[in-house]
C-alpha cells in the first residue's frame, strides 16, 4: 500500500481533521473524493487544481488517515471523520440544565439555543414551560414601560408581539395604560 501508513492512528481529531481542512486546496480535494473522484487525475479535473497541489494535498491528508493513496487512486476514509465527530461530541460538557425538573429541562432545551428562543411552541403545556422561563427576566413590582419590555423579549426571539401577547394572556405579564409588570410564573428566591 504505497502512499498509506499502517501505523497512522485510526483516532484522527475533530480538531486535526478541521486544521487540515483550514487549507483551501486540502478541502477541495475531500469535497472531490466525497463527490466520486477516485484518482489523483479526476480529483484535479473536478476542484480545477494542479495535479501537483493535489498529490501534495492528498500526501498530507493520507499521512493524516483521512485518505487512502495507492499510487494515483485516491479514496477518503470517511469513517475516520465519524469517528472523530462521535469522540468529539463525547468529550463536549454536557449542556447546561435550564430547569431541574427533566420533563421541563427537555422542552426548554428543544426551544432554546445559546439563550436564544427559536421558535415559539406550538402546543399549550410547552408553550406555558417556555413563557415561564422566559419572564424571569422581569422582576416582580417593578413596572415596565412597552419599550423595555420589548428589549428584554428582543434578547429572545424576533417577535416580541406575540411573546408580549402570549406573556399576558397566560397572566404572566399585566398591562394597564402601556406599562407592563409582572403577574405571574415561578420566582427564584
């Protein structure tokens, strides 16, 4: 097997793997390999690099263990990148809890992303669980004017008159004459 070390660790890291492909020419020969191409030839002619830059890219992805060089036949180890996404996603901490209850945990995690809330429930009982997290923002007895309110929901999700709507018709919020305060929800003490 010329061109492929026996002794290259089959454990190649999500980090190595996106080093490696931080090289515009090395990630033009993977995308030409993961779409067919089989030779050093056709892996030129399809990402329109010279056939010298893609031996030398493809001698550096083969020592790495991402590809398999036998002379001009090239082939990507694509196990190796599931590999090292699965190591990577067990070496990640695990997300952080947004509620100790787990039921209530799964439905904010299935709505929130990096503090953000993608899209508003649809179903009632979620929907209740996602409001009550998201008006811990407000502090009880104090008072609100529309416009603050509207900064705080904007932190969350886009549409912060159907967030506004949904907070006060699940008595959560309270509005009289453009002031808004907090009615309801669980509170931390």
């Amino acid at each position: 097997m010329r061109g492929y070390r026996q002794g290259v660790d089959a454990g190649v890291g999500a980090g190595t793997i996106v080093g490696l492909l931080a090289d515009p020419a090395r990630l033009k020969v993977v995308a030409a390999l993961a779409l067919g191409a089989g030779t050093l030839e056709e892996v030129a002619e399809v990402s329109g690099l010279p056939i010298k830059d893609v031996a030398l890219a493809a001698r550096r992805l083969a020592r790495a263990g991402l590809v398999h060089r036998d002379g001009h036949a090239l082939a990507l180890l694509t196990d190796r990148f599931a590999a090292a996404a699965r190591s990577a996603a067990e070496q990640a901490p695990p997300p952080e809890r947004l509620s100790e209850d787990p039921a209530e945990d799964a439905v904010l995690s299935a709505f929130l992303r990096e503090g953000r809330l993608v899209s508003v429930p649809a179903q009632h009982s979620k929907r209740r669980i996602v409001l009550d997290h998201l008006v811990r923002v407000f502090e009880p007895g104090v008072r609100y004017p529309e416009r603050e309110v509207n900064a705080l929901l904007r932190a969350w999700h886009p549409d912060v008159a159907a967030l506004r709507r949904h907070l006060v018709d699940e008595g959560l919020l309270t509005r009289a004459a453009g002031v808004y305060w907090r009615s309801g929800g669980h509170v931390d003490v």
